[in-house]
C-alpha cells in the first residue's frame, strides 16, 4: 500500500519534514516514491512554512494511497480557503 507521510530532515531541536510519498514497509527515511512537499514547523516570518504539489497530491489519492493523520491535517491547512 502507498501511503504520503512525513519524512522528517534537519539538525537536533530543528525539524524540517518532507511530504512524500512512499510504500508503507519502507523505512522512515528510506527509499521513497517522490517529494510532494515540505512542512517547516518552525519557519520564521519571511519563510514558507508548508508548500504542497496539491496536483500531485490528488493524482496519488486517486491511485490509492492513503494519508497518514498529520499529513492530512496539513493538506487541509494548504489548501487555499
């Protein structure tokens, strides 16, 4: 199953995540199909805090995969309101 889930990056007390989309076995940070993305939770005000690909986010949701919780609680936060 394909799921789109948070990778995360960045130095110790600073994360930085990407939006991927990955088979569930792989490993957290391992081989991954492609980067949809990226949340910066702790972005500052000239920084972007999330970007999302939302074309390919919806091309992946029709092929089956399944976000995790946090992801589609950031999806929401990205769409335009």
């Amino acid at each position: 199953m394909v799921t789109i889930r948070l990778a995360r990056g960045g130095a110790n007390k600073r994360p930085y995540y990407r939006i991927i989309v990955a088979d569930r076995r792989r490993a957290l940070n391992g081989n991954n199909i492609e980067r949809i993305g990226f949340y910066n939770p702790l972005a500052t005000a000239n920084e972007k805090k999330i970007q999302v690909d939302m074309a390919r986010v919806q091309f992946w949701l029709s092929k089956g995969a399944k976000p995790t919780e946090r992801v589609a609680q950031l999806l929401k936060q990205a769409t335009p309101a």
